[in-house]
C-alpha cells in the first residue's frame, strides 16, 4: 500500500489531525480579521464569516484528501482562503462594494474551471527547474507570513512576541530530538502546547477565547447578492489563472513528499476544480478565493506521516470547529506569536525542498542556473520591495507583485526560451566532416 493510502488508527489520527488544525488556522482565522476589519463588519457577521470559512475550509481538506469523482487529487493537502485572493477581494471590496467582491470571486472560479482542459498541453513548461523555483519561492513567501503573525499588522515585533516564537520553535525542535514513535510525530503540535502554556505562566501572551455557545451556521448573501462586473474583477479572473502555476508546484511537491509520482496532468485539474468548487460555494458565504495550500506539507515532510486520512481527519475537525461557535472562538484565542513560531518551523522546511528539487535540475548546466537566478530575482523583488509596482495597472500588479506568480512565470519563459535556444543551435550547427571526407554518421 502507497504511504499516502495508509490508514491511520483512531488513537493517533486525531492528534495528528489536530495538530494540521493548529499549525494551518491562523490563516482563515486571520483574514478573517482583517476583512472585518477592512469592511467594518459587525460582530454577528464576523461570527458567521468565521464559521463559513472554517467550514469551507475543512470541506475543502475533505475534498482534497478523499476526492470525489474528479474533484480532488486524494493528497493530504488542506484548504485555506488565499492570502493575495483576500487582498485583491479587499481592494474590489473597497472600490465597488463587497457585493461585486462576491460577484468577483464566482467569475473567477468560474473562469478558473473554463480553462483546465488546457492544462494538460502545458504540464510540459513546469519541469523540475520551474518547480524548485516556484517550491522555493513558495517557502520563503510563507516564512514573511510568519514573520507578519509574530510582528503583527505594525511591522514590529515586541521583544515578548519575539521571545515566546523562539520558545515554540525551541520546544518543536527538543520534541523532535526527544522524543520517539507517534509522539514524535506531534512535534509542532507540542511546541505549540508548550509555547501556549509558557504564554500564559508568564505573561509573555495571552489566551483569550470570546464568548459563544451553542452553533453557529453561516449566513447566506452577508452583503447581499452578488454583482457581476467584468472590469472590477479583472484583478481576481487574472489571479485565477496564475494559481496554476502554484498549484502544479504545491501538487508535484505534495507528491513527492507523500511517497506517489507525480503526475500533474492528472492531479492537477483535480486540485483546481476541488479549489473552484469550494470557492464558487465560498462566494455565496461572503468569502475570497479558496485555495489548496501547502501548509500541510512541511509537517507530512516533519512527522513523516504521509497519509491523506490525516488531513481528511482535519478536515473533519475544521467542520466540527466552525458550526461549533465556542470552538471558533477557542481557535481564536491562540496567542500569534505562538502559530508564527510554529509556521517558522513548517515554512522552512518547505523551502529546503525547494533546494532539494532544484539540486536535481542540473544547476551545473550554465543555461539552467542563470534561469533560476534569474526567475528567484524576479519572484524575490515583489518580496524585498513590496512598493515596486504600485505605479502600475492593477493587473500588472496582481501577476508581477506576487513573488510566487512572477518568479513561477519568469522560469516557465526562460526555460523556453534557452531549450529553443538549443534546440535551434543542434538544427543548425553543421556537423563537422570525418576522415576522407566522409560526413560523420555515415557509411
């Protein structure tokens, strides 16, 4: 049986389906912040923007780990609201109202289930070059994040908030070292209790879950019914498509580290209809764009554990935790800094893998290291210089100032361009004339 088919005992897979719950909630948990505070929303509306998202988010997990007819690529893969989605759904929010950001994203899943019978001519544009540089782009990207959840929205960290990631890192690490067999499986997981609990002795954070009890279903239409305006939403039909490019990285890598071959012109248009599915629902719900996310995937490569029944476990609890309204607001109460030392953690190893993939490209061959050189300047800048392109169309902006999408683009191209290259070189080249005359391969 392939490790990712491995069925797991139900002493163990609900805490290691706890601990993906963990290490991957501050993101829904987060924007789910931000967009009520970028929309002024109500507390009755976050409250049901927060359980429609976890929920979308566990059935989206579900999705992906179980699949049901082509839907789902049966990886343990888990499903979050995008981060660049939320902020572009912000931005179309802010400009023309919440209700044409809901239009908005159902044109953008819609678009984004048009163009999937395209996909398989291209799976050829995406070899291991190209995806070492979109893996590794992807991990560095998401460290920034947790360095956003420890900093907080200001940009500077307090010295506490430093000082309690740097316990939860230390406590993953010991655990890791320390300990043997399924309990060192649930190394993030015990650094997370621990941080908490340092959190809470010491001061250093605080774990405060709201008020709520009883459950909560999401409410339908929050902003009304959506609006359909193509020119508005331009910004999120162009993000849509660039996602292929992170989800054949996310899949390949996913693959590999669950013990399957990868196989992106299956795997892949499973991937996106699960993600356009799920956002076509989100849309109804109030949300952005849903996303399959790698964030799993450097604690599959952590533990070890590789089976999907993992994180269709944690799909389970994400449903569970979002119509339980006391448990969203547990999830909550989380200190930040504690899910950014974790995240540390999980995005590093994400990055190595990257390394490790491009390691197998032939970085010796001169052509293929000035292509990744090249296409990690590009996916970096939007990163180092997050200002660059703000003179720009909002179009250009959404493709070139997205560090994964840019860079992913950039390696696709030039390795294009350099294989033609070559190829048109090896046509044209004339062969050089053997003894007596003779061409060389002939007789």
């Amino acid at each position: 049986m392939s490790p990712v088919d491995e069925r797991i005992s139900p002493a163990r897979l609900g805490p290691l389906a706890l601990q993906h719950v963990l290490a991957m909630v501050a993101a829904p948990v987060s924007t789910v912040f931000l967009t009520a505070a970028a929309l002024r929303l109500p507390p009755p509306t976050t409250a049901s923007l927060l359980s429609a998202v976890l929920v979308l988010c566990g059935a989206g997990s579900l999705l992906q780990s179980l699949g049901v007819w082509k839907f789902g690529a049966r990886l343990p893969f888990v499903m979050l609201p995008g981060g660049a989605a939320a902020a572009l759904f912000l931005q179309i929010a802010r400009d023309h109202g919440p209700a044409v950001a809901s239009g908005s994203v159902l044109l953008a899943a819609a678009l984004l289930l048009a163009v999937l019978p395209l996909y398989a001519r291209v799976v050829r544009l995406f070899p291991p070059l190209v995806m070492g540089v979109t893996v590794l782009l992807i991990g560095i990207s998401m460290v920034k994040v947790a360095a956003q959840l420890i900093t907080g929205p200001g940009g500077t960290a307090a010295p506490r908030a430093v000082l309690l990631a740097a316990v939860t890192v230390a406590a993953t690490i010991l655990a890791h070292l320390v300990l043997r067999g399924a309990w060192r499986r649930t190394a993030v997981l015990i650094g997370m209790a621990v941080g908490t609990l340092v959190a809470v002795a010491t001061g250093l954070g605080a774990f405060t879950p709201a008020a709520g009890s009883g459950f909560a279903l999401p409410d339908l239409f929050p902003y009304g019914a959506p609006q359909f305006d193509p020119l508005a939403a331009l910004p999120l039909l162009v993000f849509s498509l660039t996602t292929l490019a992170e989800i054949t990285g996310q899949t390949v890598l996913n693959s590999e580290t669950a013990g399957r071959a990868p196989d992106p012109g299956r795997d892949v248009p499973r991937v996106a209809r699960a993600d356009a599915l799920v956002s076509l629902v989100g849309a109804l719900f109030g949300t952005s764009l849903m996303v399959t996310s790698s964030e799993n995937i450097g604690i599959g490569r952590l533990t070890g554990v590789r089976s999907r029944y993992v994180t269709a476990g944690a799909g389970g609890l994400l449903v569970v935790a979002g119509l339980l309204s006391p448990l969203t607001r547990l999830v909550a109460g989380l200190p930040t800094a504690v899910v950014g030392g974790s995240a540390l953690v999980v995005y590093a190893v994400i990055a190595v893998m990257g390394v490790e993939m491009l390691a197998r490209s032939e970085l010796g061959e001169r052509s293929n290291s000035l292509v990744a050189a090249l296409a990690l300047a590009i996916g970096l800048l939007p990163l180092l210089a997050p200002a660059l392109y703000d003179g720009f169309p909002g179009w250009a902006r959404t493709v070139a100032g997205s560090g994964v999408v840019a860079g992913t683009l950039a390696a696709v191209l030039l390795h294009i361009l350099f294989t033609t290259a070559r190829h048109d070189k090896a046509v044209v080249e004339p062969v050089p004339p053997g003894p007596a005359g003779h061409r060389r391969g002939t007789t």
